[in-house]
C-alpha cells in the first residue's frame, strides 16, 4: 500500500508539470456517498443511469425553453435530454416537483452528450433505485439561478439532504473556470439559462457525482494532503473522518507539514510519538459543521475539537478593523485557510497553511531510542520523499 502511494505521488507530481490533474487513485463516490449503496464502481452506478437508453446519435444542440413551460415539460419536449427524461419520468415525485408551478429551483440538467463519457456495463447491473434518485436530487437546486448569478466559491443547496450532514443540504460548489461555470470542478454548464415557468434549467456536460466521506476526498489530492492522510490513520483516526457526521476538518497541506522538519516529522510517526500526532491530528477535527460564509457572516467563531479543545476562527478583510488587503481567514493565529469549501459527503475541508499546536521541540530522551537509531522504515522514507518534493 505504501509503495503505491509513492507511485501515485511521483505519478502525481510529473502530470502535474504538465497541467494536468491526476487522481491519486480511482475511488466510489457514490459508495461512500449514499449509504445505501452497493460496492461497485462509480461507472457502475452512473452507467446504471443510462443502461437500456439507446444512443440517439448525434449531440442535439439544447433549445431556449419556454417561459410559458415547466421545467419537467421544457426537458421531456427538448430531445438534448431524452436521456434525462427518461430517468425522470420513471420516478414520479422527482418530476412532480419539476412539473410544480412553485418550484423555483434550478436543474442542472446533463445533456445526452454526458451519458457518453459513461463507459459500457458490466453485467448490466443496476443500481439501487433509491440511489438514483439520491443522484438526481443532486442536480436540483433550490430557487432559480441563471449564470449571471453564480459567483466563484459559491455554494449551492441541493435537494439531496443527507443524515451524514445532520440532514442538511449536500451542496455543489461553483467555480468559474476557462471562461466557463464549472459544479464541483468537473462538470461544466454548455447549454445556459434555458426558459422554464417554474425556475431555470442549465445543461451540463457531466453527470454530477456527490462526493465522498472527507477521508476518501484527502486521498484524492496526495500531493496536497497526503501526509495529513497518513497521519490521519496513523493516529488510528481514521473510522473517525469516515464516519463522523457533519465534521469540519482543517486540513494541513504538505507544505504545511513540511514547514515542522524531518527530524519532528520522524518522531510524531514514531511509536514514541504516536500519541502527540493523534493530539495534533485531533486538534484539527471539529464535530460542528461550518462552511465559509457561516465564518464570515459571524466574523468570529469558536468551534470544540473532536477532544474537546477550542479552535478560534477569525476572518478578516480589508473593510474591517484588520484592514487586510486581502481577505483572509485565521486559525488560532497559527494557520490560514487557503482552500475553503471542500465539501464531502459527512462534512467540510478547509485546507490550512500551518499546522495548528504542534510539537514545539523533540524529546531528549526520543535521540537515545532505538526508534531514531535504527535505519528509516518505509513510512519515514515517504516522509523524507515528500519533504525533498517542492509540493
């Protein structure tokens, strides 16, 4: 397992040079997503969505809708979605909701051109019904958003409520990327602002996939955060960032990590430091669920640790008393955020630059050890590796 990590982060490490983004290893979304779902593969599950749909050749450009038009009827008339409406019409609440006069909700709708990305079936196995659904709530959006309204950073609501997020809203993520809107990085919108009587409908080129637990979303980025990973299950963690609800995680990124040493690095994965690193790994973990706009509408937050500690949370702009040029989010003091708003099926990421209270100096008695005596293992070697990487 740990040598394929060092492959992933060297593979990882040479397409990033080239602009590229790889994954450090293909994983279940919808596995770790819905609950209820069987372990099979995410092309399983959205191949699911189009097993007995016939290819209706060539991309059929979206028409303008119809203002007179329900979102349900718009989408059943405009052969760009047959696929879609077929999925809908065989689950009659999802299409009484888009059928509704007072809707008011946004659908992004995946063109048939995005079922092709979907690779062929095996077995022609089928996903629970319920799981679906679950997928297709995902692409309804509370009230009505056009493009001109969506902003970078911004979070949507969906109508997917999870009991994994306390049963709040799963939400979708904007971004705006290479002159177009993306959801959750992946999915882009090519078909915008079609009409419809009871809100808006945007055609996307992806099936959007909800996300997995937060631990499953950190070893999706081992150049970013594969040393928190490991920490993570080092300090026996692990079933906590999988299964705990509606977590807030405040990740450390290499750097950050890279920022403490080889030589305290070593030793928090030592058996003689195992315990501080599960205080450390802790001290990063809150129980209370906070998004990014929760932080600045409250301007200071103090949020427990899954241990019972405090986080002070502090955002800070150039229009209040810290009269920051840039806005920026602190924890502790210690840390800022960097990268907010990973969102995941039980929670939140928001990457840090610091590691917040870690071990100031080794112990004396930790150099007389036959831990630090004896040649590196493999683990510390991946530590040394990441270290020597400009990541």
């Amino acid at each position: 397992m740990l040598a394929l990590r060092v492959v992933a982060l060297v593979a990882s490490l040479v397409f990033s040079s080239y602009g590229l983004a790889l994954p450090a290893r293909q994983i279940n979304p919808i596995q770790h997503v819905l609950l209820s779902a069987p372990k099979t593969s995410t092309d399983l599950l959205l191949c699911g969505l189009s097993l007995a749909r016939e290819d209706h050749g060539s991309p059929t450009k979206p028409g303008d809708g119809d203002d007179k038009k329900t979102i349900y009827q718009v989408i059943r008339e405009d052969e760009a979605f047959s696929k879609l409406a077929e999925i809908i019409e065989e689950r009659k609440e999802i299409a009484k909701g888009l059928d509704s006069p007072d809707a008011d909700v946004t659908l992004f709708a995946p063109l048939d051109s995005a079922f092709k990305h979907v690779p062929g079936c095996p077995d022609d196995k089928k996903p629970p019904e319920e799981v679906v659904t679950k997928v297709l709530l995902y692409h309804i959006v509370d009230k009505a958003h056009k493009t001109e309204d969506l902003e970078n950073g911004q979070l949507l609501d969906t109508r997917l409520k999870l009991e994994s997020l306390g049963d709040r809203p799963q939400k979708i993520r904007v971004f705006e990327h290479k002159n177009h809107i993306a959801l959750n990085l992946r999915s882009h919108i090519v078909a915008a602002d079609i009409k419809a009587s009871n809100g808006v409908i945007q055609g996307v080129d992806h099936i959007i996939v909800p996300p997995p637990n937060v631990f499953y979303v950190l070893g999706h980025f081992p150049l970013e955060f594969g040393i928190f990973e490991v920490a993570i299950g080092k300090a026996g963690l692990k079933d906590v960032v999988k299964d705990t609800a509606a977590i807030t995680v405040f990740a450390p990124s290499n750097r950050a990590f890279k920022k403490l040493g080889f030589k305290r690095l070593r030793y928090l994965f030592s058996p003689d430091g195992i315990e501080e690193l599960r205080r450390i790994v802790s001290y990063h973990i809150s129980p209370q669920l906070v998004y990014t706009p929760d932080i600045w509408k409250a301007k200071e937050l103090e949020l427990p640790t899954i241990e019972g500690a405090k986080l002070k949370i502090t955002a800070k702009g150039k229009d209040d008393k810290h009269d920051h040029e840039h806005p920026v989010i602190e924890i502790n003091e210690e840390a800022h955020v960097f990268i907010n708003d990973g969102i995941a099926m039980n929670g939140v990421i928001h990457a840090i630059d610091a590691v917040l209270s870690p071990v100031q100096e080794v112990p004396k008695q930790y150099y007389a050890s036959g831990s630090y005596a004896s040649e590196p293992n493999e683990m510390e070697k991946i530590l040394q590796m990441i270290i020597d990487m400009d990541v």
